[in-house]
C-alpha cells in the first residue's frame, strides 16, 4: 500500500522539529587531550560529561552534526529490560545474568534521576509500555513472561483481550503484558540536553570530525582524524552501529540494522485518546516488531521495519502505513507527515557490550533499546576508567564476532526472511 503522504511530507525526522543544539567548538582540535570520546550520541556525551566532571581534559568528536545519529531519531521508550527477562538471564548467564538485570534498572533509574534533577525539558512522562501478543499462538508465552517478572517484584500484569480495551483502541491483539515501569521522552530534546551538559562540564565537541584510524602508543592511543591527529591517554569508541573501519575488531562484532518511523498528521485528540487512551508505549511480540506511540504533539508515531536488508525511506514508509492502518483502521483516511529512519547496532547474542582493544574502550550494542541503557553505560564506564566505580556488568560478557561476517549482507536479508516467516506461522 501507498501511504497517505500530506501536504507538509517531507523525509524528514519529526523530533529534530525546533530543537537547537549546542554549537560545536569552533577551534582546531588539540594535539593532545586526557580522554577522546569518539561519537556524539547518548552514550559518548553521557562518557564526555562525566569524563569532564571528574577533571579530565575531554575531547569528543563526531563524524557529523550534532544530534544526526540514532539517539535523536529513535522512538523515545526509555525501557528498563533486556531482550530477556530477569529469569531467563540468570538460566544464561548465572549471576552475572542477575546483575546485568539490575544495571538495566539501574540505568532507567539513571535516565529519570538526570531529567529530574537536571530540569531536562524532554517531555519525560513515565507511561508505562504494552507488550502486545501478534497472534494467539505466543499468549501462554506471554502469560509466562509477566508471571516470571512479577516473581522478580516488578509491577507487571497479564491482560487478556477484555483488558485490553481500556488500554489499546485496536482489537488486533487477543492479549499483553502492561509494564508500568516504562517512560517516554522527546529524543532530541533529550540529546541536546545531554550535549549542553557535556559541553557545560569543560567537554570540548567537534563536530563533522571523523575519527579514522587508532594506533596504540606508549600510554596511551593516537587518533587520525579528518580534523587531525590527536594523542589521548583514554579513548572511548561509543559509535554504536555505525562501526566503521575505526577498530576493524568491533566492526565484526556490530550489525547495524535500519529501524524507521512515520508520524500521522496531528490528530483530534478524541481520535488520539481513543487509539491510547492512557499514552503507553506500544510493542509487538514479532521478531520484526512494530512499536508505536502518541507523541507530545498529538500525533501517532509508528515504527518498524520491513526487513534486515537495505530499505529506502519511502518503500519503508509505505510499508509502516499499512501496518499502521492494521493494527488502526480508524486512522484510514489520516496522512503521514513526516518519515525518517536510522540504524540499530545489533550483536549476536542481542546484548549490550563493553570492552576494550589495545588502548581503546568501547561500547555497543543497544539491539533497538538504548534510551536508557546508553546514557547510563557512558556515564558508568567513563567512571570505572577514571577508577571511581567497578566496569558494568557487561564488560563481563563474551563479545563473539558475528559468523560469516564476510558475507553478510548476503545473508542478512534471508534471516530478515526467515523471522518474517516465522512471525507468520506463530
Ligand atoms: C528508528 C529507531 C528507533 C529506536 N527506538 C528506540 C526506542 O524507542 N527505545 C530505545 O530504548 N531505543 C531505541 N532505539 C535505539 C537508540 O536510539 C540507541 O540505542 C541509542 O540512541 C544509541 O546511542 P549511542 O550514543 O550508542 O549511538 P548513536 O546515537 O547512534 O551515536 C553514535 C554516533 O557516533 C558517530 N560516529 C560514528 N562513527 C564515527 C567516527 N568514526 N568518528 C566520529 N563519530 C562517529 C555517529 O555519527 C553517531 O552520531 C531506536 C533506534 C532507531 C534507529
């Protein structure tokens, strides 16, 4: 299906609507700094930040503007899980399955604290998130995943069909799990928050500066750059899915996979209210899951994807519409204006990471859920580096290199395939 594209369509990303960053620091890099942080995102501004309130002289730079990567395009769910729940970890992972568990709490803990006691303007609202079964065939398993994070005290409840008619104006799902431990923000507005704090605590930003090369030395690290080289005694790589050429062992361990959103017209807030009457974030149980929500302006935001191969925008946006109108028809008739997307750092294991090759630290991984883990992470591994915390708990996994990486965007596309099948036998 063609999507319905208003008058004011236009590619473009809805969140970026009226948000100023920070200007980038307008001086040639320094030959040398104490900590270069490489990306500008939630997690390499979060590292910056606290990197610069702890005394360090800290660069950070980022291959383009600022507030152009994932964490100023996402879908704003600030969602305290792993992909796992807190059972299945510790059967994984014994227990560091436990404490990975507790850091993912942690980190929304992390996300709420910085917005309130920071006065972040970013919208923030703890709305709480609807998991929602796409077929009848998972709501035992569903049924299982609330009563096995109930177990572990959280506030999380089993809704058959009846109940969810309070919470979803949608009769697709027969049932769901409502987390009320889930917030919503305005991405960007969160992002350029997190730069003015950075830069704020002493962290100089430069902008349009690429990071091309790291060659270890004696104490510390090199950096080519296309503004220079730059000498550092810590280097914190936080690019995320875009894990280029920089640390070729990292680019083996990340997959990036495109994730995109359309946004309706603004509606009538009888039509809003009827579509979520209580604003909770919305998430399918496919492996190619759709997650929608209403945004602070009043419109539906839906996101997706189509596939795991490469998807323009606009074959995407026609795409995320018919969904759209599945799980909504009472949208039927309402145009999109807006439709962007951006890249999601897979890894095997669909685990966050951290760790180090020869001098450099990183972190990667969001899996599609970094809002609230990134931040934390780039604030908390900047401190253990420093020595004033111990290194999360992700540092502890073993970060194993994605098989046939050689060839995958062979078969990227055919396991896109696959789950698509899979998500329509179950
Ligand atoms: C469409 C979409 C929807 C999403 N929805 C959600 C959601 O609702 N909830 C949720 O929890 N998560 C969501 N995510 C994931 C979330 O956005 C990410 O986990 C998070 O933003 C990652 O932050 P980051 O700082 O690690 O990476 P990014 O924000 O991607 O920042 C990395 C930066 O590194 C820069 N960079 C890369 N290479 C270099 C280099 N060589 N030199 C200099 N700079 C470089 C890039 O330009 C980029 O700005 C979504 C992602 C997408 C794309």
């Amino acid at each position: 299906m063609v999507a319905l594209r208003s008058d004011r369509f236009a590619e473009r990303v809805l969140w970026h609507e009226g948000v100023e960053w920070p200007q980038s620091d307008p001086t040639p890099l320094p030959p040398a700094a104490d900590v270069v942080v490489v990306g500008g995102g939630y997690a390499g501004l979060s590292a910056a930040r606290t990197f610069a309130e702890l005394g360090h002289e800290t660069v950070l730079l980022e291959a383009d503007p600022i507030g152009t990567g994932a964490s100023t395009r996402n879908g704003g769910m600030v969602i305290p899980e792993l992909k796992a729940g807190p059972e299945k970890l510790v059967k994984s992972y014994g227990d560091l399955g436990r404490r990975l568990h507790l850091e993912v709490n942690e980190a929304f803990d992390h996300v709420e604290a910085l917005i309130r006691d920071r006065g972040i303007d970013c919208d923030y609202s703890r709305t709480g998130q609807l998991f929602l079964a796409h077929s009848t065939r998972v709501v035992d398993t569903l049924r299982e995943t609330a009563a096995e994070h109930r177990r572990s005290g959280e506030d999380v409840r089993f809704l058959g069909a009846d109940d969810l008619s309070s919470e979803i104006g949608s009769r697709v799902f027969p049932a769901g799990i409502l987390f009320e431990r889930t917030g919503s923000l305005q991405p960007a507005k969160f992002h350029a928050a997190l730069a003015r704090m950075a830069i704020g605590a002493g962290a100089s930003v430069h902008a349009n500066t690429r990071a091309t090369a790291i060659i270890d030395s004696s104490g510390g690290s090199i950096l080519d750059t296309s503004g220079g080289t730059i000498r550092a005694h810590n280097v914190l790589i936080a690019t995320n899915a875009t894990a280029d050429g920089l640390l070729p062992q990292l680019k083996r361990r990340v997959v990036p996979v495109g994730s995109f959103i359309i946004a309706t017209e603004v509606l009538d807030p009888a039509m809003a209210a009827s579509i979520s009457p209580r604003g909770r974030m919305m998430v399918d149980s496919r492996n190619l899951l759709a997650y929608w929500r209403l945004t602070p302006d009043g419109r539906l935001a839906f996101g997706g994807r189509k596939s795991l191969g490469p998807t323009s925008v606009a074959s995407a946006a026609d795409f995320l519409y018919e969904s759209m109108l599945r799980v909504h028809p009472q949208l039927t008739g309402t145009g999109i204006d807006f439709a962007w997307g951006g890249d999601v750092a897979m890894t095997v294991d669909r685990m966050p990471h951290v760790g180090r090759f020869g001098n450099a630290w990183y972190l990667t991984g969001c899996n599609g859920s970094g809002v609230a883990l990134m931040p934390w992470l780039g604030s908390r591994l900047a401190s253990a580096i420093h020595g004033d915390t111990a290194f999360p708990a992700f540092s502890e996994l073993r970060h194993r290199p994605v098989p046939l990486d050689r060839f995958r965007s062979r078969w990227l596309p055919l396991v896109g395939r696959w789950y698509a099948h899979v998500d329509r036998a179950t």
